[in-house]
C-alpha cells in the first residue's frame, strides 16, 4: 500500500449511515423499523443492478423512490410518511469516525474522492449537510457514465482523471459486491465490515479487511 496516490471511497454505507433515516422515524415506525429500512436498502440496490442489465437507467433519487414506496406497502406503512424519510435520506448521518480520519488523510496529501451510485445533487447535499465540503477532492457519480456499480465503468472514473494506474488507488466499501467490482478492476480494495458480516462468494478476496474507517489509519 506504500505506492497509494488516491484514497476513494463508497459513500453509502461506508461513509453515511442507510439507516439514519429510518432510525430518526423509528418512534412512528415501530419496532419494524430496521427490517423495513433493510429492505428499503436491499430492494434498491437490486433496482440498480436490474437496471443496468435491462438497459433501462434512472438516477439514483427515483431509485430511492421506487424502493421506498415497494417497501413501504410491503410493510403496510402510511403513504403519508414518505416525504419525511426522502428529506431525512438527504442528510444521512456520517459514521462517527469519519471526519477525523478524513481531515487525517488530508493533511497527507492523498487525493480523496467519493464514488457513489448517487447522483451529483445528492452527494453534494450529504457531504454539506455532515460538514465534509473541504475534504474531497472530487465527488463521482455514476451519471457520468450511466451505469450503476460495478460496471467497470464506474471504476475507470478516478483513474482517468487523475491519470494514475489502478494499483495506486485504494478503494474503500462496505458493501461487498461493491469492494468486488473495484478490487475485480484492479483497485487495492479494502472492506469495511462495521457489522461482522460474511464476504460474498464472488472470486475475489478484499485487500484488508477493517471495522470501521479508523482502522485505515494503521493500513496505509
């Protein structure tokens, strides 16, 4: 890891909580609350996945959409809660430790940036509203490309513009198709497993594997 040049990073999940938004309704919600905000999840990753094979692309926000209102009368919540958990899932909480290890990773001069599935409005909005504005270098967005992860295209992104080889970018997700498709590319890709997960079984083994973004610190 001595010869890293970019630090990138998935911003759902591995930077930002998914289920703070449905956390801050839980008291409306119920004791269900986790499942449904698991399903909600769960249900719009494979709407950008089933996408992306049918050739039929939308951005990332009517994803959210879509997903939400599947799950939402899957689990018989009230129609009348859905624009509260859209603006709660605008401003998803950052992880903790977050901003001290990015601030960190800053001062040592690595380029920082966000490669997301989210479009370029989102992003922007959960970077401001956790207070990251000046810690990243670039904010990709898979609308560039009109694909969604982990389409070799989203991962060429950071490459091509900062003109480095794929083994000089270290790429962080907690998800772990997700840490798949960079590491597949030729990414050093490190999973961030917070929740003592098990690795899928897609022919590939991640780089390191951490508990939360802290640990980075000790890797590179």
């Amino acid at each position: 890891m001595k010869n890293i040049k970019a630090i990138i990073f998935d911003a759902y999940g591995t930077l930002f909580d998914v289920n703070s938004a449905t956390e801050k309704c839980k008291d409306k919600i119920g004791d269900k609350w986790e499942k449904f905000s698991n399903y909600w999840r769960t249900t719009q990753l494979e709407y950008t996945w089933l996408r992306s094979l049918m050739g039929r692309h939308k951005d990332f926000w009517e994803i959210t959409e879509d997903s939400l209102e599947k799950s939402m009368e899957n689990f018989k919540i009230s129609h009348s809660m859905k624009d509260e958990l859209l603006d709660l899932y605008k401003s998803l909480s950052a992880f903790e430790e977050v901003p001290e290890t990015l601030k960190i990773l800053k001062e040592k001069n690595y380029k920082l940036a966000i490669l997301s599935n989210g479009t370029p409005n989102l992003l922007n909005g959960l970077v401001s509203s956790n207070k990251l504005e000046n810690l990243f270098d670039d904010l990709f967005s898979i609308e560039e490309v009109g694909i969604y992860k982990p389409d070799a295209k989203v991962y060429e992104m950071p490459t091509k513009k900062y003109n480095i080889k794929v083994n000089e970018v270290a790429f962080l997700s907690a998800n772990t198709w997700d840490v798949s498709g960079g590491g597949n590319y030729g990414f050093n890709a490190i999973w961030v497993n917070r929740n003592k997960n098990i690795f899928d079984k897609l022919d590939f083994k991640p780089k390191h594997v951490i508990k939360n973004l802290k640990e980075l610190l000790n890797i590179i």
